[in-house]
C-alpha cells in the first residue's frame, strides 16, 4: 500500500505539469511535491534491512571499512560514500540518518535535473518518469550507484549549459559514490570540446555500430578482468551472462529514438536533440556490452535520466488533446516500469515501526 501510495502521490506531481500555467494549481503542486520529496528521502532513509537486498551487505562493509580513515583511503572504494558514513559515525548518529541523508542527495539531484534538463518545463513530470523507473532500483537497493548517477546526470547538464565549475564539482562528488559514471567522462571531453549533439545520420550510425560490434568487443573481455572493480563481473564470480534485448524498457526506448529520427528530429531544439544523443550512447552502450549482463544494464542506467527526458520533451510537440493522450501513454509506461522495479523489494517496513 505504501509503495502504491507514493507512486499516485509522484503521479499527481506529474498531472500537474500538464496546467502549470495556472496560478492556484502551481501553488498545490509545489506543495504536494515538497511533501513527496520528504517522503522519498524518509521512506528511503527509514527502511529496515529486509526490505531491500544488499542493505546488510552495505552495513557490513560499511563498518569494516568507513569506520577507519586508514581503510577508506587504503581500499579506495567509493569513497565519498565512505566518508559520509564515517562522518555520520563520529556524530554517533545511527545508521537511519546516513541512509536518509544518502536519501537526500539522491532525490535532490532527481529534481535539480529534471528542473534543468528541459529548462524547467514539465519538471515535475519528468521527476515522475525518473522516480518510477530508478527510485527503487536506486534509493532503495542500488544506493551508491543511484547518488552517482544522479549526482553525474547534474554535472553533465550543468556542464552543457555552460556551468562548467558547478558541472565539474557534481561530477567529481558522483565519483566518489561509484566509479561506474566514469563512463561519463568522454561525454564531458566532448562538451568542452564545443560538442552540441550528434547528427540524425551519426545517431544512426552509432547505434548500427553497436550491434555489429557486440560479438567483437566480447573477445576483449579477458584483457579487462586485470582491474580489480571489473574483474568480479568478467571471471564468473558474480555470476553474469548474456543479456537478452527483448525487454520492456529497451524496446522502448529504441522505438522512441528511432520514431524520434525519422518523424520528429527536426523538430527538436538543440538542447533537446543532446539528450537524444546521450540516451543514444546509453542505448549504444547496452547493445554492444549485452554479452554480459553487469555491464549492458549498468550502462543503460547511466545515461537512463536522459532516456526519460526523451519520453518527457516529445509532450511540448502536441495540442492540447493529444498531449493528454501521450501523457496517458507515459503514466501507462511509468506504471510498468515501477511495478516492474518492486520484483527488487518486499514488504515496507519502517525502523520505527
């Protein structure tokens, strides 16, 4: 009932995009949505162990290792998530507050880009299309990784737009919860490099390399096992394998890029058409790495922000009526990724309760 419950309260936000223009409405929604974003982060930060799997495991190192300076920088494992936990520690503070306040920065990174990725229009029913795919997924089972890509998604955003210092500053702390947002910095280099957005025929090209490069780029997995953050996911010892492409979330998205390139690709503003590029990437990225699943999933959520920007920016293209019947259609894909993310979860229960 409770994971039903924020999800209609995130859907409401979302319905409120739709009439923001009028006065009253906007007051409501900025309320309803500050009660949503303390409810995510409480309801993140609150959790008992057996929600969520990982949570113990997460404990466990967190204790071994945050809890002395000399092992964090000795390990150097992610760690401003480390940090955090140690300082919350010192303040002798229980374990609740580190993950609301890990809780926080991850929820308020979700606003911060869904407010600036498309220039504050439909913000609050991008946050919706973001929290039904990754909250779960990422407050509540993948902590570290969700604070780093959200924290990434910001910097790469602020870095576009010109905001090269705050960019870098966001990116850097998303390094420090987890290396995997590397995968961003190329994307950065492009950016200062004067790059806007990859071309319709780029576009196409890129994701054609992909699936061409699938098999090839699986003969050098070997050479990639010497690095000790990878080498799990490549000897077998956490068990990977092939991933099948015939899922909700990838046909999806690359029915709406393609759609995108032949039918409304010159209709879209620059800033939007570097979106499409970087969902694009993400999209690249999941094909040629689907020969192990660690890898192909996890690029597909690094640049996942920007693949629901893509559902999210297409809305400014239609009328009145027909933006109510896409809307319906994005509520429709929302709902099947949330319910899809709970398989992840048990039953809520609260440390207080």
């Amino acid at each position: 009932m409770l994971y039903l419950l924020i999800f209609l309260t995130a859907l409401s936000c979302g319905f409120f995009s739709l009439v923001r223009d009028q006065k009253n409405i906007t007051a409501i929604s900025r309320v309803l949505f500050a009660v949503l974003f303390l409810y995510l982060v409480l309801f993140a930060g609150l959790r008992t162990s057996d929600v969520a799997p990982d949570y113990l495991n997460h404990i466990d190192w967190l204790y071994r290792v945050g809890t002395s300076p000399e092992s964090i920088f000795e390990e150097f494992k992610d760690p401003g998530f480390l940090l955090t936990f140690s300082f919350i520690h010192w303040l002798g503070l229980p374990d609740y507050v580190f993950f609301s306040l890990v809780a926080l920065i991850s929820v308020y990174a979700k606003s911060v880009f869904s407010n600036i990725v498309l220039r504050g229009y439909f913000s609050y029913l991008l946050f919706f299309m973001i929290f039904s795919r990754f909250y779960i997924v990422q407050d509540m089972v993948q902590v570290r990784v969700g604070v780093a890509i959200a924290l990434a998604s910001c910097g790469m955003m602020f870095f576009y737009t010109g905001q090269k210092t705050k960019g870098l500053i966001f990116y850097f702390l998303a390094l420090g919860f987890h290396l995997s947002v590397i995968v961003f910095l190329p994307c950065f280099a492009l950016v200062m490099l004067g790059f806007r957005y990859v071309g319709r025929v780029g576009i196409a090209v890129l994701l054609g390399s992909a699936f061409a490069l699938s098999t090839l780029i699986s003969g050098f997995a070997d050479r990639l096992s010497g690095f000790s953050r990878l080498a799990p996911y490549i000897n077998g010892e956490y068990h990977t394998s092939a991933l099948s492409l015939f899922s909700f979330y990838f046909f999806s998205r690359i029915t709406l890029v393609v759609t995108v390139l032949i039918v409304l690709y010159q209709r879209l503003t620059e800033s939007e058409r570097f979106v499409l590029s970087l969902s694009a990437v993400g999209l690249a990225l999941q094909v040629s790495l689907s020969w192990n699943d660690s890898f192909s999933l996890r690029s597909a959520e690094i640049f996942g922000f920007f693949d629901m920007s893509c559902f999210v920016m297409l809305i400014r293209l239609f009328d009145y009526r027909s933006r109510f019947l896409y809307w319906l259609m994005l509520v429709g894909i929302a709902t099947v990724f949330y319910a899809s993310s709970l398989k992840m979860v048990e039953d809520y229960h609260s440390v207080f309760s």
